[in-house]
C-alpha cells in the first residue's frame, strides 16, 4: 500500500503552492533601492578584431552612468574552466583567457564588447547605438573538422591550433583495437551528428550586484544552480574579492537544466559594477540574448564502429567523435565530452575493448557546457544508434541483442574507468516489455497500417552516471573543485526543523522530497521541516545542483547530519528518562527506554536542549548538526526505454503514439516527483530527437535565437508517458540507495526516438541507416526519397 | 547568399550606364532609399529603412564602386548598419553588354545579413533578399527606359490582371 508520509510517500510539491500563485521570488523580483541597470553590447559578427570603441558619445547620453569596455576589466581575471583535461599525449588541455568584456578580439555572436549602466535599460540600450564601433572582420571557424586542419584560422591567436585537446580513453593500443576488428565476424560503422541544442529555461538569466560601502560587503543575486560555486569562482578568480565580503543568493530559479551551473561574466560584472559606480546594478537578459550567451549543449559529430563476433557478442567498440566547445571555455565545458562522456560508452554491455577519441574545438560560436545529461546523452545515443543498426544489418531482434550482452555481474569494471556497483538490466528490460505492452506492438502497427501510416518502434538501454565523485578521484582527473555536498540540520526550540542544504532547487522538488527523509528517520510529521537553499550566508558550502547529484549526495548529507542530531538527542532523552543511553529507541517521534513504557516526546527533548536546566552536563547545549558528504563512487542509474512513432509516408511527419520508460533509480523518496522528472527529461530528449536544433550559417551568424526558429516541444508533441520505476537495485554506497534520476529521460529517450523511425522506414520497406536528428519531415521525406 | 540573373533594358548602353552611376537614380531604385549622397569617386553614403521579417530597422551605410570598366562593368559594394538591429552587406557585380532590345543586365549578388536580422529572419532572408534584388533593377529598368505612356493606369491594372491570370494557370495546372 503506498505510503502516505515519509520515504515512499508521494508527497505533494510543497513549492508549487507559490510557484502556481504567483507568489514565487525570483532574481527579476529582486530589485534593490538606487539600481541601475546594465545593457551589454555584443558582437554581431562571428570573429573580428576590435581595433577601437568610442564610448565618448554614449557617455554623453542622458541616463548614462557609465560605459565599460574590456579595458576596464584588465586588471582582473577572466572566466575560469572547473577542469582540466589531459590530452592523450600528457600535455594539459589548451585554455585561452575569456576576458569578462572582450579583449582584442570578439568571438561569437554575443561576445559583450561594451557594458551600459545607465538610470533605466532603455537609456542603456539607446546610448549602446551610440557606441563607435571599429572592428576587422576575420574569417569565421564554424565547422570543426574544418576548425582542426592546420591552415584554419586561429579563434585564438595565441594557442597552436584550435583543438583544445585531443583525448582518449580505453584501450591506448591502436594495434589492439585494430586487431579486434580485423577479427570481427561483423562490423557496423555509423556517422551521426548530436545536435546543437539551447537550454531555454523558462527563466531567463538575470543578475544583480549590490555593494555596501559601510561595511565593504557585495550580494550578488543570481539564477544559479550552486551559489556557493559561484561565489568561489568569482571571488578567488575572477574579481580577487574576499569571501567573507561576498554574499550570493540564488533565490527561486525557473529551470537551470545546467545552463545555470556556470559562473558567467554578466554576475562578475554586476558584482564588480556595483561598487565602481557606487549604485546596484540589475542585469536581466532577454530572450534573443539569451539564445546567445546561455551555454548551449551537445554538438558533437562522430563516428562510432562496433565490433561483433560470429555468436553476435560485442567484442570491440571505437569513437572517433569532435566535440565542439565554442569560443572560451565555459565552466565545466572541458569535462563534458571527457569524463562524462568517455567514461559512459561501455553503455549496458560487456564490451571487452573500447577505445574513445574526442577532439574538442574551438570555433566563433557559443560556448557549449552541460545540458541535462551532459556528454552521457552523447554516449548512449552514439552507442545504441550502433547496437540498434547491428541487429538490422544482422537481422536479430534488437532486445535479445541487448540482452546477450549486458552486463550481469556486478560490480563491473569498465573498460573506460568506471565500477557499475550494482544494476540489473535483465530486470528492467523485463518490466519494460510488460509496462509497454511489447506483445501487442503487431496488432498496434497492424492498425497503423489500416490508416496508411508506417509504425515503429524504437529499443533504447541506457546507463548514466551520476552524483560525480568522490573528490580525490576526479581531482586526479582533473576536476579543480571538491564533488561533496554538505547539510546543516538545525533543531529549534519547538521541535521543527530547519535544513540547510548545498544542493539547490529549481524544479526538482528538494523542499518536498528532503523533509520526507527527515521525517522518516524521526517520526514527525514533514511540515515541521523546511529546507533552506540558495543562500550562502546561510547554507553550509555545498557544490549545488547538477548531475542527477542532490539527493545521492545532499541528500547524504543531510541523512549524515540527521543522525548526529538523533545521536545527541539520544543522549538528552537518556538524561530525561534517567536510563543509559544506550537503551533509548526513537519511533514515531518518541524516545522511549526498550522494554518499558517510559518515553519523552521530540519536542521535550528539543525544548530541553535550548533551555537545558535539568540537562546532561556533558552534553552541549542546542541541538544542531552539520555534514559533509563524499559519495564512495558516482551512482549508476539505468533503463530500458521503448517508443512506439507513427510516420506519414506522404509527408515525413512523425508522431509519437507511445512512449514508455523502465528505470532502475534505486530506492524512490517520491514516486511522483520522479515520474515528473522522468517526464520532463523524456519532453526534452523528444524535443532534441525530433524538433530543436540551434544552426549557425558559414559565417558564423546565429540562424535559431527565437522561437520562430528554434522549435521547443510543445504539449501536442509528446505523448502521455508510461513510466515504471519498480526495477530497483539500491545504490550499495550511499545511506539512502538512492541513484538520482533528474536526467535519465533526456538520456534515454533521443535514440529511442530515432530508432523507432528508421523501424517504421525499413519495416515500411524503405531501407534508411540513419537520420540525424531532429529528425523533421524534410529529413525524413528526404530519407524515403532519396 | 548568392543570387544572379540578367534582364533586358530598353535604352542604350550609355544610358545605362549613366543612371547605374547616379547617386540620383540610385536613390529613387533602392528599395526603402531614404537619403543617398556622393559620387563614382568618393562612393555614395545611404540611408535604408528596410523590413526582413520581424526586424525593421533604419540602416545607415557606404556605397563603393570598384573594378570599373565604363559602359561594361562596375562592382557596388556595400554595408549597413542597423544598430541593435544588426547589419547587411553585400556586393554587386554588374555588367553590360548590348543587345537587339537595348541593353543586356547580368548582376550577381552576393548578400548577407548579420545580428539581430540574422537571428530573427535567417528563415526568410533569401526570399527577401531576391525580392529587394528584383525590386531594384524593376525600378532601375522603369527608371532608365522610356516613361510610360499618359494611360498608364490602365496598363498596370492589365499588368495585374495577367499576372492573376498566370497565378491561377499554375494553381490549376495550365
């Protein structure tokens, strides 16, 4: 029977009371007395050389307070990247400067070239008409395999070439992997595009700085997934401020989907005009700047072979994949195509040999970071785009394929530098093929058929990684932060709770699903507990939100924390009952002593810790604990996914009639809000698969910056999904057995799509490999036809 | 994006060449003109207000000539800025030859758009791009060869009567 509080309750989302009311407090809401605000300049070229900015008549605009160029921000440093890669060769990964405002030259359309402060926005923006702009035009480096031949042109001048590293994982000896092909009974070889694509939370970034001269102190509001992260970065590398000065708060975030991991220049900038022009500076983008100073997600081109002996096991696998990066290096851009991509490409199989090779480049683009997956939906669409091929080339059916080479063993090291802890991919696929009703597919396409549609269906496995860690680990491979999270369980007076969490929310529903876990381990009721994010003069350094990581490591944490305050509680409670300590049990919100029916409520022990007049003398007062927590590996969620398409061979329309996901998340805090966030992810893999695509024109110009061109996923687009998360394998090193499943639909669901529409071609007679995605009616007519 | 084509002109060589290099004639055939200033040797200085899409802007911009031969071929190339609107730039390659008519037109263009304009109206530039493009030497041509006779009006509403026609023979198939 289902729960109806605690751990496997399907507790209402306390937060969506505001957020559907209007009651909500985000960054735009946030307005400071005496603001000014800032509109930024950008490049409307690809690549050019500034060779001078006459700010002198937008200075004299009315409204003007100040205009800032690249100049003013040579005396601090730029943007920095969390991680360092090592290519294959042993040479640290090449790392260009990435000035606040640009230096020298602009490199993207969007580059900002000249910030505005000025009395209202609209001055802002009038007097930026008035800024004299002179700028050699370069030639533009948009195409990545062109980007890496000697003779391109440089995006950056001073580096050798524009491959910031040239990488590998898995087996290093060519010759081996060679040979493993050579002996092959089967090779199938693909060439496949993953997208470009543009996050477009509903929320719009936004910053504001605030600097009080009275006491030398900065806040600086923003919609971040890790305030703490970014007060780290900005302070220690970008404006060289002390922490202890900065306060950052990240108040209620309308959607990241980790385009709001980043420390971006609009936040250094504000803090930093803040104080130089002695008044609170607001930046709010709009959506067309968005389209071009968000970090944009994916863009990798790649080419993946997959070796198969003649009892169709897999025996070998090679990626040659580029990875683009854009023009600077955002945050944790350099780690995308690496370690969270690499690392995932021995997929749900035991594929003895893997090698993977990425060339990350620099061309006048975006730069291009973590978007919901990152570097895992590249994987797992490479991968099983191939394993889906195979079984066509070899006539198999593409689940018994799946299944004679999944991993059954656990834990399983990879060949690429991971240890699955646990799974069973049997299982899931199991409950996959009863949850979608594969048996009924036939009489399904049968009906389509009658309608003169051709039906498919699509077979996707995935397995991500999540909650990155531990820290030593990843600091050997690069990463320059810590991946803990930390919590702050504070007991008040009266019993309810306050827990302070490093993680933030911004859709996920931590202020519901975090009190269910306190709530269980105390037996009271979860509307005594609040949690508290976002804020870091009140929140314990955690590392944030990102990563499918809150509840596997926040939530850790937070369980850690939990258990000291019980343990202290214990020991007050012991005090009480005049009983050992050691006797004292707490259930359903009362110490008793074991075996009598002596028992003190929580809120009497609560009580007594703050007014501790008959109290343990060895005991502390308060009654308020704080962890930290540094997961022992990343989890590994994982699932079976099925898709069933309609196309229209008149038109080369496809619709989705069926979508039905199988996911093992390990043990479910709440069902509900993991059903939501399953749904969520498989809207946005079903808008990469089938709609977006963010394009760039041969000179480097941005063709999609509106929702006139970039095409989102509307209601009518997406099914209703059948979700079943009933394979459960807990995670066997974290107090919970928690996994995370904040990405796993975007993962799972973009080769799930694909696959089921080149079914519908072949079974409809029209013999078609591939299709890139999104896969739209011109493309898919043009497949049919061609 | 590139676009080419050639049209036949009924006045003579000299005369086109002529209007081709008038700042004057310019004017008056540029699509949206609003001002345009200057001469052969110095280029022209334009002012444009032109819709692509969404996006209508005021663009402000030069005119250069280059690689001309008189009476056979002359390069126009310009850029204009749009402010937060973005910009455009392109080139014309023009050229003259005679012809029983009059005077043969063969122009290449070669055009693009950049910013905002970019951004917002990528989908339709082309087709804009062609319809400016026709637009001018329609202009051009109307400037340059003999003006019409007084019953003007009736021709053109003859002209649009036609031009009905030829839509509906499509639709229907001849």
């Amino acid at each position: 029977m289902p729960k109806d509080s605690g751990i496997g309750a399907s507790s209402k989302r306390r937060e969506d009371v505001r957020f559907l009311t209007g009651a909500g407090n985000y960054t735009d809401d946030i307005n400071v007395h005496g603001q000014a605000y800032v509109h930024f300049l950008r490049s409307d070229i690809a690549h050019g050389r500034i060779k001078s900015v006459d700010t002198s008549a937008a200075e004299a605009m009315p409204g003007v307070v100040r205009v800032f160029t690249g100049k003013d921000f040579e005396g601090v440093g730029g943007m920095p990247c969390g991680w360092e890669v090592t290519d294959k060769h042993g040479a640290p990964m090449q790392e260009p400067p990435h000035p606040i405002l640009a230096q020298g030259k602009v490199r993207h359309v969007g580059d900002p070239i000249a910030a505005i402060v000025a009395d209202s926005l609209e001055q802002a923006r009038d007097a930026a008409e008035a800024i004299d702009l002179d700028i050699e035009e370069l030639p533009a480096v948009i195409d990545m395999k062109a980007a890496a031949q000697d003779d391109a042109t440089l995006v950056h001048d001073d580096l050798k070439n524009n491959i910031c590293y040239d990488w590998q994982l898995g087996e290093t000896d060519d010759a081996k992997v060679d040979e493993v092909f050579a002996n092959a009974a089967h090779v199938t070889t693909l060439d496949l595009v993953n997208n470009r694509l543009v996050a477009n939370p509903m929320e719009p970034r936004v910053a504001v700085g605030e600097y009080k001269r009275g006491t030398d102190e900065y806040t600086l509001f923003t919609t971040s997934q890790n305030p703490h992260v970014i007060r780290l970065l900005m302070c220690a590398f970008v404006l060289g401020l002390p922490e202890h000065k900065v306060r950052v708060v990240a108040p209620d975030v309308g959607g990241g989907f980790g385009t709001k991991i980043f420390h971006y220049a609009e936040e250094a900038f504000c803090t930093f005009a803040a104080k130089a022009c002695g008044r609170p500076v607001k930046w709010t983008s709009s959506r067309s700047e968005a389209f071009m100073s968000d970090a944009h997600g994916r863009d990798h081109v790649s080419k993946i072979e997959l070796a198969l002996d003649a009892d169709n096991n897999f025996i070998g696998l090679r990626t040659n994949t580029y990875a683009n990066l854009g023009a600077y290096l955002s945050t944790f851009s350099s780690s995308v195509p690496t370690w969270l991509h690499g690392t995932l490409m021995a997929g749900n199989y035991k594929t003895p040999v893997i090698q993977v090779n990425v060339k990350a480049m620099f061309t006048n683009t975006v730069p291009v970071d973590a978007y919901r997956g990152a570097g895992r939906p590249e994987a797992t669409f490479q991968l099983e785009r191939v394993v889906d091929k195979a079984a066509r080339e070899l006539g198999l059916d593409p689940i018994a394929l799946r299944r004679q080479n999944f991993v059954t063993q656990f834990p399983y090291d990879t060949p690429v530098a991971l240890t699955y802890d646990t799974g069973d991919y049997n299982g899931t696929m199991d409950k996959l093929e009863a949850a979608a009703d594969l048996a009924g597919f036939a009489a399904r396409k049968a009906e389509s058929e009658a309608n003169g549609k051709l039906r498919g269906l699509g077979i996707n496995c995935y397995i991500e990684a999540c909650g990155i860690a531990p820290s030593n680990i990843v600091g050997m491979l690069g990463a320059r932060a810590g991946l803990y999270d930390a919590a702050t369980v504070r007991v008040n007076a009266t019993g309810s709770i306050s827990v302070m969490v490093g993680a933030h929310s911004h859709g996920q529903g931590h202020e519901t699903a975090f009190p269910q876990v306190v709530a269980d381990m105390i037996g009271i009721d979860e509307s005594m507990i609040e949690i508290v994010h976002g804020d870091t003069s009140k929140i314990p350094f955690g590392m944030g939100t990102y990563g499918s990581r809150s509840l596997a490591v926040c939530g850790s944490a937070m369980v850690k924390a939990t258990e000291k305050v019980i343990e202290k509680a214990k020991k007050i409670a012991a005090h009480l009952l005049e009983a050992s300590e050691a006797d004292i049990e707490l259930k359903d919100g009362q110490f008793s002593v074991a075996g009598t029916d002596k028992s003190v409520a929580w809120g009497d022990v609560t009580l007594t810790a703050y007014v501790p007049h008959n109290y343990p003398l060895e005991v502390e007062p308060g009654l308020e604990e704080t962890a930290f927590y540094d997961p022992a590996n990343f989890t590994f969620p994982a699932g079976a996914y099925a898709c069933e398409v309609e196309v229209d061979p008149d038109t080369g329309q496809v619709s989705i009639e069926k979508f039905t996901a199988a996911d093992d998340f390990g043990n479910i805090i709440n069902p509900m809000i993991v059903d939501g966030q399953v749904h969520g992810g498989i809207g946005q893999g079903i808008g990469q698969a089938l709609l977006e695509n963010c394009a760039y024109d041969e000179n480097g110009q941005l063709l999609s910056a509106s929702y006139m061109d970039y095409a989102m996923p509307r209601a009518d687009d997406v099914p209703f999904y059948g979700v079943d998360h009933s394979s459960q394998t807990p995670c066997t090193h974290n107090p919970l057995g928690v996994k995370g499943c904040g990405e796993a639909g975007a993962i799972g669901s973009p080769p799930a799509v694909v696959n089921a529409v080149l079914d519908a071609l072949n079974s409809g007679g029209k013999a078609v490999d591939h299709i890139d995605m999104p896969v739209s009616p011109s493309r898919v007519w043009a497949a049919m036809n061609s | 994006m590139e676009l080419s084509d050639n049209r036949v002109i009924a006045a003579p060589r000299s005369k086109v060449w002529d209007a081709l290099l008038s700042a004057e004639v310019l004017k008056d055939c540029v699509p949206g003109c609003q001002e345009m200033t200057g001469s052969v040797e110095d280029g022209f200085e334009a002012t444009v207000v032109q819709k692509v899409g969404p996006v209508k802007a005021t663009f402000k911009g030069a005119v250069t000539l280059s690689d001309l031969v008189a009476l056979e071929r002359v390069k126009l190339s310009g850029e204009g800025k749009g402010g937060a609107a973005g910009f455009a730039k392109g080139s014309a390659d023009v050229s003259l030859a005679d012809a029983p008519e009059g005077t043969l037109l063969t122009y290449n263009v070669d055009a693009r758009v950049g910013g905002k304009l970019a951004q917002l109206g990528g989908r339709v530039i082309d087709g804009v791009a062609r319809k400016l493009a026709d637009q001018f030497f329609e202009n051009f041509q109307n400037a340059v060869e003999p003006q019409p006779a007084p019953e003007a009006e009736t021709s053109d509403e003859g002209e649009g009567t036609e031009e009905k026609k030829g839509w509906f023979k499509r639709v229907l198939g001849d």
